[in-house]
C-alpha cells in the first residue's frame, strides 16, 4: 500500500469524522480519535506542561501521550479503522 493511499483513506477517515456528532460518541472513544488524530498530523507530543485546572485538556494530552510511541503511519491506520468500525455500527 502507498503512502498515497494511506493519506487518501485517512483524509475519508477525517471526513467521516467530522460528520459525526460527539454526543454519539463515548468520551473514551473521543479521546482515542483525538489522540490517533494529533498523533497522525503533528507527531509526537513536544509541549507536556498544561494548566492543572485545565480537566478536559490534561486528559487530551494525556491520551496523546499514551500513543506517543506509535508512528504516524500506525495512528493513521488505526484512526481509519476506528471511524470505520464506528461508521460500520450504525
């Protein structure tokens, strides 16, 4: 498989995404995607100093920060298969 073909499908991914509402979505799932995503278009998390009363924040950072050892091609794999398994349920 190419890497156009991953960008291609990643970006339908995205689309998919982005048409889905959150409230149907458990925030442990939102987290994971959220995470996948960052991971995918901006790579390993540099800036891990964020405000402690920043609750929703701190638990973003830290779902990027579990997946950090993943590459960007990986994320990009699993984010697709995550919105498809999710699109698949409906």
């Amino acid at each position: 498989m190419s890497i156009n073909d991953l960008e291609e499908r990643f970006e339908q991914a995205v689309e998919l995404a982005n048409s889905m509402t959150q409230s149907s979505l458990p925030q442990d799932v939102q987290l994971r995607l959220y995470a996948l995503y960052k991971q995918s278009t901006n790579g390993i998390i540099t800036n891990r100093i964020y405000p402690i009363y920043d609750l929703r924040n701190a638990f973003k950072m830290n779902a990027w920060m579990q997946i950090s050892h993943l590459s960007e091609e990986e994320c990009k794999e699993l984010y697709i298969e995550a919105i498809n398994s999710l699109v698949n349920k409906k």
